[in-house]
C-alpha cells in the first residue's frame, strides 16, 4: 500500500510491514486495528505521536518526502495508509489524501477534475452543502445536472458528463444506488465516478472495489466516531487523478492538523467495533419505529421492507448508523426530541453518543418538517430504544 512517492517512509517509518503482509487476509476488527502502524521500533509507541511541524530539516535538493508542512506529514502519512487498507485491503495501488473536512475533500474532487464548459452530475438528495457546492460550480461555467439517488436515476443523465458524483446512503433520506451499474455506465461514456462512503464508512462499503475512481467521505462522522474532531479524506486507485488531488490541497491548504490525523487514527482502533455496535442498535431503532402508528416514512437500509435494501444487501456490508424518520408535525418532532434523555440533540451523526435532530430546521433538505434524522450511538440498544418509545409515548398531542 502506497500513499504518493515516497510518502510511505522518511520521517513516518517504514509502514509497508507493519501487517506482516497485505491485510487482505484479515478481518474488518484485525485491520482496524493494525491499520497503517509503522513497523515496531523497541522503546517508541505502536502509534507515533503526532508530529507539529511547519518546515523540516532540508540541505541539498529537496527529493525526501517531507519538506513543507502544507505539502505533506507523517503523521498524516500514517493515517493516509491506514485509510488505504480499510477503503481496498490488500489493494497496492490505492492512495489517500487526508483534508481538513469533508467538504474539503468533496472541493478537491471536484474542482481538481472539473473545468468550464464540463458537465457534472450531482444527487437532488444528497448532502445539505451540496446546493452551495452548485453553485460555485455554475458560477465557474460548469453544468451541473442533479438526480435522485434511487432508482439510479443518474443513468438517463449521464450523456456528455466529466463526473458523476454518487452519495449512498443519501443524507438524510438513506436512499442507494447501485455503485457497480452506474460506474460501468459512466465509464462506458468516459465518465469518471467519485463516491461519497461517509454514511457506510469503508467497513460498510468498498467503492474502489465496486469500480468507482474515488472514494470520498467526512471522518468527522463515524469513521473516527467521538464527535470531536473535522477530517476527510479522498482515495483513488489512480495516480494520475491523486496527484491532482493533491495539487488542489496544496493550492487552497485544506489540511488536516496533526492532532486530528493522530486522533482520527486513534480512533480508527474501534471502527469494527463501533459499526458492529452502532448498525445493530441502529436496526433495533428501526424496528421500533416501524411498529408505531404515530411514525411515518421510516427509512434504514438494513430493514428487509425498506425499498433500498435488496440493493444494499448486495454491495453494503453494515448498513450504518442512522435512521430516518417522520413525526406529523414539527412541534411534534419538537417535542419528541426535548423528551429523549439519553440522545443528544445536534446535528452532524456517527458519534458513540446518540443524537438526533428535526432536518427541516436547516432548510436545506427536502424534507417534511416532522423529519428527523437519528444517529445511533454504542449505548445499550435496549436503553435506546426504550428511550425513544417513552419519548413518544409523552410527545403524543
């Protein structure tokens, strides 16, 4: 596994062993665990601290691998490895940029591939920012077509398009796509195909591997889990389309700090664990949900009645976190929100901690206002769901 160049060594240590071989032979706890360490050095940490540098020692030609702190790190080196192995294990052609947020990362993807008079699809349900990513698009000259994420709606658009951009589960809705149809559709045109994995994380979906040319996602949300630290992260099979990646993170200095690629890396510790968790309570929710009159629209792909997920029993392998919803009216889901006891109200999902909001305070999704969008934390699933029928049962009007 490479993360560009030489980045795999210098400063960072030597990372290609640290599995004793490729990973691919492990499981998602084994390699979650393992992920992107260096090889052991008697007397120094299994995980290096972080490293706060703006310049490094640098006589003659600068050929090493770190010479400038906007360019690159090793304690990103590290993190970017290990994100490698989780997206494509096994894979030694897969690269990774760490970005300072999401969105960062989801701007390197498309404003490094993109150029007037080029043409992009983006999802009509996806991500609340996306609407603003639109428009700096069009400003720039470049068409932007949108699609639902259901359906694979994105097949009757594709004509003439540079990239389809792919979020599933959409947020909030929690609709999928079919990733492996839609990417041989598109490159059947010469369309690339970038992939927002931030609802399944690379324990519930590999998108490389289901043939798109990037896997992009927000590690603010479950990857990383706590809900303390802003991280994402792009990953590629190809060179070619990372370096230019990387060329935009170097023009706009959308990088990570070194704590929070240390903490990010930390936490990636508990990934399998915390999924494993996090998608049984999540389904636990769900079931309960269903079962009540006052509820509508109740959305988890790991339901077997919900419409998505023959889909996302094919190519997903957990489902994730969170669960969506609708209560009658907004005072109700106002209400029903204040009496949760054990979930926090706030936006954002993926944290241990449960949390919950009413979407439509927002005003960016296409939501109903008694829309709520519930993330599943590692309390006990009977804690939460008792929780959330009590909570309803004193919302009732």
């Amino acid at each position: 596994m490479t993360s560009g160049d030489d980045r795999s060594k210098g400063a960072a240590g030597d990372t290609a062993g640290a599995f004793g071989g490729s990973g691919a032979e492990h499981g998602d706890g084994t390699r979650a665990v393992r992920a992107g360490l260096p090889e052991p050095v008697t007397y120094e940490p299994t995980l290096p601290g972080p490293v706060f540098a703006a310049h490094f020692h640098l006589p003659g030609e600068p050929t090493g691998p770190y010479t400038y702190g906007r360019d690159d790190n090793p304690t990103w080196t590290h993190l970017e490895r290990a994100i490698g192995e989780l997206e494509a294990p096994g894979a030694d052609d897969v690269e990774t940029a760490a970005f300072a947020s999401g969105m960062a990362a989801i701007s390197a993807v498309l404003f490094s591939q993109l150029r007037t008079g080029d043409t992009v699809v983006l999802p009509s349900d996806g991500y609340q920012a996306l609407p603003l990513v639109r428009e700096q698009l069009t400003a720039y000259g470049i068409d932007v077509r949108t699609a639902p994420t259901g359906g694979d709606a994105q097949l009757d658009v594709l004509a003439g398009v540079k990239l389809l951009w792919i979020e599933t589960p959409s947020n909030p809705g929690l609709d999928v796509c079919d990733i492996r149809r839609l990417t041989e559709a598109a490159h059947a045109r010469g369309t690339l195909v970038a992939v927002d994995n931030t609802l399944a994380t690379p324990l519930g979906q590999r998108p490389l591997d289901l043939g798109a040319d990037f896997s992009v996602a927000s590690g603010t949300k479950m990857l990383t889990g706590h809900g303390d630290l802003l991280l994402g992260y792009v990953t590629s099979r190809d060179a070619a389309l990372m370096a230019s990646v990387r060329r935009w993170r170097k023009i706009v200095g959308a990088i990570p700090g070194p704590l929070e690629a240390w903490l990010a890396h930390r936490s990636l510790a508990t990934l399998q664990l915390r999924a494993d968790r996090q998608s049984a309570g999540a389904l636990a929710v769900a079931h309960a949900l269903r079962d009540r009159s006052e509820v509508s629209g109740v959305r988890y792909p790991g339901l077997p009645e919900d419409p998505s997920h023959p889909i996302a029993r094919r190519q997903m392998r957990r489902f994730g976190c969170v669960v969506s919803f609708s209560l009658p009216t907004r005072s109700h889901a106002d209400r029903f929100l204040s009496a949760l006891r054990i979930v926090d109200q706030a936006t954002s999902f993926g944290s241990v901690r449960s949390t919950a909001e009413r979407r439509g305070r927002w005003g960016g999704d296409a939501v109903p206002e008694g829309f709520i969008r519930f993330s599943v934390g590692a309390e006990d699933p009977e804690d939460l769901v008792a929780d959330v029928l009590r909570a309803l049962d004193e919302s009732a009007e």
